[in-house]
C-alpha cells in the first residue's frame, strides 16, 4: 500500500462483502434428513441427523461470512430441529451485518 492508498483508505477496505447466496429450505431439508427414520413425505415428522445438522450449518455459516446478503427460499421446508438451527445461522449472519431476503420479502420489494 503506497501513501496515496494509505491516505484516501483506498488501501484499508480488505475482504469486501459483495457477495450474494441463495438458499432453498427443501435442500437443507433433505441435506439433514434421517432418511432411515422418517416418514417420507411428512414434513412434521420428519427427524434429523443431528451431525448431518452440525456439518451443514457449521459450512453455511463458514460461507456466508463473505456474503452481503442471502435470499431464503422455501420456507415452509423450516420445521423442528431444523428451524431452531436456522434461526441460530441467520441471528449469527445479521449480527455480522448480513441481510437476509425472503420469498416474502422479495414480492413486497417489486
């Protein structure tokens, strides 16, 4: 970084966040779901590997540290365990000042 930089902190804006993600509730479902022990089909009893739950988040989580945003779709897919972990993720992400977009959100910005 030359003095110029230094001075107008051209220099000094490191990992910019410019990055957007889009995730799908129907593919973390099924990214977490014991498929040996559920029911196919029924949302509501549906039960979780719970490290399939850790491994997943703890990768979302890593990922969206360089995202400005992320955009949730299907969420009706958010049930049990599964929901109290997203909530968790996305607490997490807008603590770091990520913004989070929701199919809702998206048909009331148009």
């Amino acid at each position: 970084m030359d003095r110029r930089q230094f001075l107008t902190l051209k220099g000094l804006k490191g990992r910019q966040r410019t990055r957007h993600y889009v995730l799908s509730c129907d593919w973390l479902y099924n990214k977490c779901l014991d498929r040996r022990l559920s029911e196919h089909g029924d949302l509501e009893k549906a039960i979780f590997d719970e490290e399939a739950i850790r491994l997943v988040f703890d990768e979302l989580d890593d990922r969206f540290r360089d995202m400005e945003s992320v955009r949730v779709t299907k969420m009706e897919w958010l049930v049990g365990d599964l929901r109290k972990e997203f909530g968790t993720l996305m607490r997490g992400f807008r603590s770091r000042g990520g913004r989070v977009l929701t199919e809702r959100d998206q048909t009331l910005e148009h």
